[in-house]
DNA sequence: AACCAACTTGGTCAAACGTCCAACTGCGAC
DNA sequence: GTCGCAGTTGGACGTTTGACCAAGTTGGTT
C-alpha cells in the first residue's frame, strides 16, 4: 500500500491516463485502464476525480500547461530568417517523428473537448499560438530582423501551418514531403521579414 | 416493416452513422444510435454489418469516396493568381463555417483510424492531396499562370495548410483570422506562379 | 399453390463500463 | 496512548455495450 498526497496521487493518474491515451486512444481510455497503468486499485480513482469527465478535462489543463515549442531555435550567426525558421520547423518535425503518439493523444483530447468543452480548446490554442509568437520573436532576433506585419497575425498562420503541418505527417508518415513544404512555409514568413538597423544607428 | 436490398440498408446505415458522428462524436456512435437514427430495429445493423468496427472502416472508404473540394474556383477573366487562390480558400472556409460538422467527423474518423487502419488514413489523405492538385491546376489556368516548383509537391503543401486551416478554425473559430491566414497563404502559393506564354508564341 | 431464399425482428447473452460505498489502515495531533 | 482524519481498498450495483439467434415475414420462381 503506497500512501500518497491527494496531488500526488492525481499527478500519477493524469501521466498514466496520458500514456493510455497515446497508445490506445481516448476511447480505451476506461478508468479501469488507467488505474491499471498507473498500478492503483479501481476505487482510488473516484477518491480523486469526481467522473471520468472530469479525468478528461483536467487532461485538457494538463497539456495546455505543458510547453509544447519549447527551445526550437538553435543559436547561430550569420542565418537568414528562412535558414532560422527552416531549423526550427525541422527541429519540431524531429519531435514529431520521435513521438507521434504524443500529438495523437492531443489530437483525442482537442477532438473530444471541441464537443464537450469549446472553452478549452480555445484557451489550448491560445497558449498554442503564443508559443509561436514567442519563436517569431526569437527567430527574428537570431536573424536580425524585422516582421513587416502584426506578430500576432503570423503567430496564428504559423500555428495554423504547424497544425496542418502535424496532422498531414500523421496521416501520410512522408517526412521527405514534410521536409519540403517546411522548407515552402519558412520561404513564406521570411517574405514578410526586413533587415533592422544596427543598434549603433539613430534612433 | 419496409423491406430494402443489402445495399440500400447498407447505404442508410452509413449515413444515419455518419450524422450521429457528426452532431455526438464517434464514441457517441453506439449501434443503438445508429439504428436508431436510421429508424431501424437493432438487428438490421449485424445483418449488415459484421462488427462496428467493420461499419467504422466503411465510413472511412464511404467518406474518402466524396469529393470534398469540388467547385471551389468560379472562374473570373483578368484575376491574379493569388487573387483565385484566395476566392477558392475562402469557398472552402464558408463551406467550413456552413457544416463545420462534417469535418469533425473527418477528423474523428481520421484519428481513429490512424491506430486502427493506417493504410486507410494514407488513402484518404492521397484522394485530398489529388483534389488539391486539381484545384491547383485548375488555378493556374484561370490566372494564366505555370507553377514553378512539382504540382506535387505545391499540392502536397496545399493539402497540409488545408488541415491546418481547418484545425485552427474548429479550434478558435476566429472568421477574421482565418481570413487574414488565407491571403497569407495565397501569397505564398503565388510566389511559385509565372505568366504563361500565349498560345499564338511558338513552340 | 407451394416453395425457397432473402429479409426482418424482438429478445437474450455475457462482458465491460462508470460509479459508489462500507470497512480498513496508517499517520499526526493532542 | 488514543483519537480522528486522510488515505486506501476490494467488492458490488445498475446500465450500456456489441454481438447473436431463432422465429417470423415477404416477394419472386417454379
């Protein structure tokens, strides 16, 4: 008998419902299932969740919480804005590649919560969507530029574009077709980069 | 008691499944509420039907049989290419907005079918990317333009922000900022546009 | 009229499901 | 020490699920 906090032990439950999920889907996703995965007898999952809808929509916070493009860009002088977004979209194809049922598992929750939760997908693809707006910024620091329109405009076309980007390699598994339309999106947004004045300019 | 062929009730379970999917989500998709919707006792489903995993597959086969991005273009004489590509993008995205319920079935199906049939993700995906080749084809000879990189490759490209278009518009259901995306998307495509010589040249 | 194959139907079955609960156990406060 | 509460547990409940079947019905053929 392992004695745990009631956080602990609703921490353990959501990893394990998120491994289910990812390996199996949402809909074997049964709390017998889970408590199963997380090796805890069926009664202690109602000692934390009121219902398995519950589960579900905590698992919706859970992600969202979770930096999902997180440290793309890779430090380097002397690259083009398409060079810099070509490395970073590749660095997250990479990701993609190495755990797919990662993003399946996103692809079960946002599914289920489009009908069940709206609030909660938009509060998901907005952090989504600030994520990419962070990259922008970073990636037109990295390559001393500018954007010549809203930032946030292009932080959504290029959450837009990741999400697409997501689920047609999910669907067809052709990373050489991927790499290529990455290379098409980052031609794309570099259209709307300009060089910034050196510092050492006037105002 | 209205007796039917194989194929007529074969025909209306798919498409009372395929409402029930779309207005509750596949796991609503009991094979009570199929019968249901369809006005049928629950024995005609297994007389049909082997299991309902066999009626999921169908739906797959059945759904990737439609055409989903027929009409899009509306041929106008002395427009840009971006121009077309923009009208044609923002066809899709009424269609999106008028029955955005038929895409969350797609989607439902889609993700299901990513762990349970593969093979019939990559074919249904290959018939999108083929109605987006036509398209594509069809642009270019509205605007009187060549494309300068494999239509294949364009298509393939179009395809996947089609799925981002989607996915981010179900998700945040923002008309505005899917708009402002699209004619982002068709200056990107425009830029691998070139006039095409007249007919009247040689050669 | 007799017949057969195709079709229809309501009921039944075991399994799996989400939920709940009463009894039990161990830890910390007093 | 002992008391109380937070944590733990296995079993049980009623419902829903996918699947199955035997008996009934219909329409066309002979």
């Amino acid at each position: 008998m392992r004695r745990l906090s009631f956080e602990e032990r609703r921490s353990e439950l959501l990893d394990a419902a998120v491994r289910v999920i990812g390996r199996e889907g949402l809909a074997a996703a049964t709390t017998r299932a889970i408590v199963a995965e997380a090796d805890m007898p069926l009664g202690a999952f109602h000692y934390v969740f009121a219902s398995r809808d519950d589960l579900i929509a905590a698992i919706v916070e859970h992600i969202t919480e979770q930096e999902r493009l997180a440290a793309w860009m890779d430090a380097d002088t002397d690259a083009t804005c398409a060079e810099v977004l070509t490395r970073g979209l590749d660095a997250y194809l990479r990701l993609l590649e190495s755990e797919p049922q990662r993003e399946m598992t996103l692809l079960d929750v946002a599914t289920h919560a489009m009908r069940h939760d709206p609030d909660a997908v938009q509060r998901q693809w907005a952090t989504y969507r600030a994520a990419a707006r962070a990259s922008l910024s970073y990636a037109a620091e990295l390559a001393g530029i500018t954007w010549t329109r809203p930032l946030d405009e292009l932080a959504w076309s290029l959450a837009s574009c990741l999400d697409g980007l997501t689920l047609s390699w999910l669907s067809t598994r052709d990373s050489d077709a991927a790499r290529r339309h990455i290379r098409l999106l980052a031609d794309a947004f570099a259209a709307y980069a300009t060089p910034v004045k050196e510092t050492t300019d006037a105002d």
